[in-house]
C-alpha cells in the first residue's frame, strides 16, 4: 500500500527532544514517508488503520544483536556464569556446529522477536567467518531480513587474533589474515551496502574486540579502510573489568583511551557494553560522539554491571538501546529492554537516573544516532514511516494515567502493527506469511541436532 492512514491512537512519541517529544493525532503515509501528522481526515484510497487503544511509536532500533545465538538460548552449562565462563561454555562451544540450515532459522528466530516488540531496525553482529564454511553468513542473514521486511545493519565480524579462553572442548574461534577480512568486507558492502534514505540493507567494519581480536599494528589499517570505503565501525569494549585489567596490564591505558591512540573514536564509531568507564572514557566518548549500544539486560545475566549510559547522555552523548544475542539474553526483545533500562538505573542510581521518555529516545532517536539513520528514529514530516504501533490490551496496561509510558513502564506491549517504510510487516499481531508453528518446530530441530 502507498496511501496509509493510522488514527485514533492515544498518543504519539515522535522520537524528538523536549516539549515535541508528544502529540497527538493521525498519521498520513505516502510512498513509504511520513507526510503529516495531527487531526487528519481520511482520504480517498487511503487504507486506514485503527490504533484505538494504541500508543505510537517510531520504529525501535536495537544496535548490537548476535543473531546466531537465538538457538543458543538457556544453554544449562553457561546459564549462571559470568562472560568469560559464558563464553567458553556457549557461543565458543557451539560456534562450528552453527551450519547454514542453523544460521537462517536462528535469525528468523531473531529477527521475528525484534518484528513482534516493536523492532524496525537491527545491527547484527556477526563474529563468524570460517574457512570451513561453504556458505556466505551474511548472504544468509540478509535474505531472512529481506523475506520479513526489517532494515538490517550486518556488523561483519571476524579477527585476527584468536582469544584464549577456550577449555579444550569447543572448536577455536576462527580467524582471517587481515588481508583476506579487509577484501570479504569490501566484497560484502560492495553487494548488500545501501546508502540510500528508503534503502534496508547497510554494512559495517566490525572486528569482534579490538583489544583481543586484533593486532595492536592493524588498528590504524582497519579504521583507515572502513573510513576509505564510507562504513560505519563497531565493535565490544569493556564489558567487563577483565576489558580494562587486560588492556591496562599490555597496553597500559584504559580500553577508551587506548583506542582513541589508534583514532578508533569519532562519531561513525559505536561500542557495545562499555560498562566499565571511568569518568574521563565518559568525556572522551561524549567529546568525540563516539557511540554507545547499551544492552542492559544481557549485562544484568551475566552479572557484568550497569553501563553510565545516563551520564554520557547527560553531557550529549550518543545512547542507544540493544538486546545483544539471545544466548545472554534469552527476551531479547526491544520492549522488555526499554522496561529493564528503565529499572535497573534507577534501581542502582536513584529515581532521578533515567525517565521512561528518555529511555523511548534512546530506543528510537538514539539508534539512529548512533547507526547513521538519520531518516529513521523520528516521527515527523518527511522521513521514513517506520512506525510501530502498541496495543495496550493486556491488564497490566489498565488504569495507566499516562498511556504513552505504558510499553516502557509496564512492559509487554502487544504489536498492533508494525511499518518499515510504509510497508506493513506486523499486521494485527502477526508478521504476514511467517509460520510461526513451523518455525518452531525447525528451531526445536536444530537445538536437538546442536546438543546431539
């Protein structure tokens, strides 16, 4: 459909700073972009969609998911320990049985739950390229995004160097000559890479931990060629104090100031986790816009801490919200992850941490900030009608004052719809054409055949 009409919602976050952060009324699409919004009267050819009892939202964007692990949930071995022991017992162990039947209903699997809680935008990082594949990851990942209509940032991983933390009983983390990971990245952008406003499908440089997955040589050379060819870099940074002790003991500085030595800060660079900051890595980060994926709930599993997330946003800098992999967080969901954000800060920093409109910015305006989107994040006249919309249906939502907090207050909002450049991907609670039986059933398969 290119004429669009949502009505009747009780509300609207736009997405934007302050007082513009709230209004009401209708919301007209045309040829998948915003074109008003405000007491709208419905015109001829305009499919309308019902939103009473609805809060609106801009499309959510989460910045750092594993996609392959979304059949790595609950694993017994990893499920009380923390990142290091996580690590060796989960993704480290089961990396090499991950084949490509694997891999797409994992990312089915991951990217229908990010569709179903409001997820409009993914960055999927992609840590696995192996010689012994016979098959392109990222071709896999792509096409399930394609098939359900989600725009795709693929973070395309991989190192150098292994890292040591295996027992003996899972398959070496595989690496690459950086040669050979510089060209596939190129090869990749120069397939799937869409610069374009309405375009789904980006790439970015994403070495798994510069500190450990690389050569301290080859940092210069990789942020020189991602700049080179107009990619955006990510990586994971001090997750934990392990981050900062290791980078200290071999590098000594701390991981963030360490990095800016190697020009690995600026705005088209973001990090996932960066838990462990001091005060003067916070400045350095807001200084030079450098990006946060915070991924509060994965953080709380494994016991990692509770990222400054609230004090880089309160000296400008750029916050965003993500589900990391399901292995770690087995609701890996935007929705449960604004709810968790909201309480764990003011949980551990007092009630004054963080509000629920802040947390909506950083799950909306804040990932487009940090992905390079800016078409999407917002609400407002022109940009991309990525709009999700929330059915406050459930008792946990009744008697709420304040109905646009609900999803991030309450929790569990159900989907309505769900709209990536105009296209409907959630049709009243359901993604059109998935089988959801069927998909479980296949995702029961390959954990059988994973554990066998």
């Amino acid at each position: 459909m290119t004429a669009l009409l949502i009505e009747n919602a009780e509300g609207i976050f736009t997405g934007l700073g302050g007082a513009a952060m709230r209004t009401r009324g209708a919301i007209r699409i045309r040829d998948g972009l915003i074109a008003a919004i405000g007491a709208l009267d419905a015109e001829p050819g305009e499919r309308r969609l019902d939103a009473r009892g609805c809060v609106i939202y801009p499309g959510l964007i989460s910045t750092h998911h594993h996609l392959f692990q979304s059949v790595l949930k609950g694993v017994q071995a990893g499920i009380d320990l923390p990142l290091s022991g996580w690590l060796r017992s989960v993704p480290y162990a089961y990396w090499s049985r991950i084949d490509e039947e694997a891999l797409a209903v994992a990312a089915r699997i991951g990217l229908a739950e990010m569709l179903l809680s409001g997820t409009t935008t993914v960055a999927d990082h992609h840590y696995l390229f192996s010689d012994s594949y016979r098959f392109d990851p990222a071709a896999v990942i792509f096409e399930v995004a394609r098939s359900l209509g989600v725009r795709l940032v693929l973070c395309r991983g991989g190192g150098t160097v292994t890292r040591h933390v295996s027992d003996g009983s899972g398959a070496p983390t595989p690496v690459e000559p950086l040669d050979r990971m510089l060209a596939s990245v190129e090869a990749c952008a120069a397939r799937f890479h869409d610069a374009s406003p309405g375009g789904l499908t980006q790439v970015a440089m994403a070495p798994t931990t510069p500190t450990w997955s690389l050569d301290p040589g080859e940092l210069r050379e990789v942020i020189g060629a991602a700049r080179r060819m107009r990619l955006r870099v990510h990586s994971h940074l001090s997750e934990t104090a392990d981050y900062v002790t290791f980078c200290q003991s071999v590098h000594g500085k701390r991981p963030v100031h360490w990095l800016a030595d190697h020009d690995w800060l600026g705005p088209d660079v973001w990090f996932a986790h960066l838990v462990h900051l001091d005060a003067d890595e916070v400045q350095l980060l807001a200084d030079t816009g450098t990006g946060m994926a915070h991924c509060p709930q994965s953080n709380c599993r494994l016991g990692s801490g509770i990222a400054p997330a609230d004090r880089l946003a309160a000296l400008g800098g750029a916050v965003s919200l993500a589900v990391d992999g399901a292995a770690s967080n087995e609701a890996a969901d935007m929705v449960s992850e604004m709810h968790s954000c909201w309480h764990t800060h003011r949980a551990v920093k007092g009630a004054g941490a963080v509000t629920a409109d802040e947390v909506v910015r950083w799950a909306t305006a804040g990932g487009a900030r940090v992905l390079g989107l800016p078409q999407v994040g917002t609400l407002a006249v022109g940009q991309q009608a990525d709009i999700a919309v929330f059915d406050l249906d459930q008792p946990r939502h009744f008697g709420m004052h304040d109905a646009l907090v609900a999803p991030v207050t309450c929790g569990g909002a159900r989907v309505r719809y769900l709209l990536v450049g105009g296209r409907i991907v959630v049709d009243d609670g359901a993604i059109p054409g998935l089988d959801l039986a069927h998909l479980r059933s296949a995702a029961a398969g390959v954990v059988r055949r994973l554990a066998a």
